[in-house]
C-alpha cells in the first residue's frame, strides 16, 4: 500500500492469507548479493516492487500462455534465477491488454 489508502492488495493478501503471505519490496532478507544487485538494476525506486520488461513476442497476435512463457524467460534472463525462487516466491503478471484466445483475468500469477 502507499499513503493512506488501508485497503490495497498488499492488506488483502495480507488478511486473506491470514498473515502466511505479505507483500514487500525490501528483498534483502532473501536475497543473495548477486540477485540484490540485479534487482537494484532492474527494479527501480520509481516504481517500487515493479519490474517492467520488453519482450520479442506480439502481444497482439499471441495468446497469453507464450507470453507468460516470454515475460518470464526474460525476468529469469535479466535477474539470472529461476522463478519463483529467491526473493520472488510469489510472482505476478500485468498485461496491458488481451488480444488473442481465452483472456480471463486482466492480471495472473504464480
């Protein structure tokens, strides 16, 4: 959450997992300093908790299983780990839009 907004994703998962799941952008804990550096190159201050990639895929002609495929080749690629692992246990994809196939949800994860 971020200035007074109370309710937000980070209090609801918070709550609805019972404390088991919460949301935070200080991945020193459990991270290595290998990955911490990565994470401060690709994750900026701007957008705390967000990282924002291009990928080589269409996504106006391609259906949503490659992208996820994509995105998530590429984080692995730029942070060098395997999701979910290290200090993303729980990841989370936004799509700017669903162009092609079944769409679902506007947003998933892993």
């Amino acid at each position: 959450g971020g200035s007074d907004d109370v309710v937000n994703l980070k209090s609801q998962l918070f709550g609805c997992s019972f404390g088991a799941l919460e949301v935070t952008t200080d991945y020193s804990d459990f991270a290595t300093d290998l990955q911490m550096q990565k994470i401060k190159q690709y994750v900026t201050d701007a957008a705390p908790g967000v990282m924002e990639v291009t990928i080589d895929v269409d996504i106006t002609k391609t259906d949503m299983s490659t992208i996820h495929t994509a995105v998530t080749d590429k984080v692995q690629t730029l942070l060098e780990l395997s999701l979910p692992a290290g200090p993303f246990e729980h990841v989370m994809y936004v799509v700017e839009k669903c162009y092609v196939g079944d769409c679902g949800w506007a947003a998933f994860a892993f």
